[in-house]
C-alpha cells in the first residue's frame, strides 16, 4: 500500500477542506487544456481536522523538471476566466482570504488583498499608516493593476517554493490559496522566498512574457505576502512592509 501523508488543523475551521476545494479546481484546469506537466496530489480523505493525501516522495528539482514546472504553470496561467476573485472565501496560511467576484482587478487586489490585511493590524499607529498610504494611493495603484492586465487567470496564489514538490519525474503543487488574478501575482510570490533557478523564469517568460510593469507589479503584490506574515508572525516582517511601501510610493 502506498505511504499516506496527513496533514492536521488545529483549528475550528475548514481550512483544509477549502485547501482540497483549491487543489481540485486546479485539478479541473489541468486536465480542461491536457496540462501534464503538473499534478495534484492524490487526495484519500479530508474533514476538518484533517488531509490525507498519497505521499510524495521527493526529490532533487533537475533542470528538466524546473522546465516543465514552468511550462506547466504558464499553460494553466493562459487559461483566460471571465472574472476576478473567487465565489466563496478561503485561506492564505492560517488566516482568511476574503473574496468576491469582481470584474475590476485592480480595485478587487486592493479592496480584498491589501485592505483586508491591513485590518486585522493589531498596532493602531500601523494600521493607520498603511491605511493612508492605501487612501493616497488606491486610484494609481487600480489603474496600474487594471490597465497593466489583460485577464484573469487561475492562480495557485501561495507558490512560493515550499509549496511544489518534485518527484523524479514529476512536479506536484500543494497548500493552494486559489482565486481568479492577475497571473503575475503567482510569479511574484516565487520571488518572494528564495524563488527558483533561472531556468523556470525564461522558460515561463519565453510561453507567456510578463508585463513591463511587472518589477513594479511585483512590490505591490507582494506587499500582499508581507502584510499576512505581519499579521500572522510579527514584527520580523514589519520592515518588509514597509519596504514596500517606500519602493511603491517612488514608482507609481
């Protein structure tokens, strides 16, 4: 019998079955263009309490496998949806991620990532900084979000390297946040920490080119990233926020 991998929550909530939700409607995108060139885990039960999943057994990410990861994610990435956002909330990490469907996605990136996040700062003088910040500056960042994307894609929405597992032969996407988004917000997270070689970036690049305004694209989209860290581990990624901000308030 194949090893099983059981991840468990803690919590009183239903993280993990919105977790499976994410991966099946990857799984459905997939298998709609033919993509093979990434998998989902095989799924045995989830509950509440917790997954269990076939375990994958991993390995070294060879130059052929770092390829097709990033050939695999560029073909579902040019999977055009209609809308933005997502019919239902789910998670991002431990702490939920609000959506809505919206046909606007600068304002949806705005509205339901960053000032989402910025309400559940505990720190009232940070709190309010970041809110001004958002107020002096929610029509530029909306049209530089909305005017620099073409349309929404699916996005895994938390891909950054521990979250994509290689087998031998094989590339697995895990621990999803899904929604419908501006496909570079997938690309940004990879950066984030650590990213992968530079092999997967020329390679998605050179299928389906990222925007000119992506290094900057990046910043705000990742501001994302920082702002939940914050939120959920501390101080230790304040510096990181408010990084952005400076880099955010020079570009635009």
């Amino acid at each position: 019998m194949s090893s099983v991998f059981t991840k468990s929550n803690p919590f009183d909530n239903d993280s993990l079955i919105k977790e499976v939700k994410g991966l099946n409607l990857i799984k459905e995108n997939l298998s709609k263009s033919n993509n093979n060139y990434l998998k989902i885990p095989d799924i045995i039960n989830v509950n509440k309490s917790e997954i269990q999943m076939k375990k994958i057994q991993t390995s070294f990410a060879s130059e052929d496998l770092i390829k097709k990861f990033a050939f695999g994610l560029a073909k579902l990435h040019e999977q055009k949806n209609k809308s933005y956002g997502l019919e239902y909330d789910n998670f991002i990490g431990l702490n939920p991620q609000k959506n809505i469907i919206s046909d606007n996605w600068g304002k949806f990136f705005i509205e339901y990532r960053l000032a989402y996040q910025i309400s559940l700062i505990k720190d009232t003088q940070i709190k309010q900084k970041f809110e001004d910040f958002l107020d002096d500056n929610f029509k530029k960042i909306e049209s530089l979000l909305t005017e620099t994307t073409n349309y929404a894609s699916l996005v895994h929405g938390d891909l950054w390297s521990g979250n994509v597992l290689f087998s031998k032969t094989a590339v697995y996407l895990i621990d999803p946040a899904v929604y419908y988004a501006d496909r570079e917000v997938d690309i940004a997270m990879t950066e984030l920490f650590g990213g992968f070689n530079n092999s997967f970036y020329e390679t998605y690049n050179s299928y389906l080119p990222l925007s000119k305004s992506y290094n900057t694209k990046k910043i705000i989209y990742n501001l994302y990233h920082y702002l939940n860290h914050y939120n959920l581990f501390g101080t230790s990624y304040l510096n990181g926020c408010l990084s952005s901000l400076k880099f955010i308030n020079e570009k635009i």
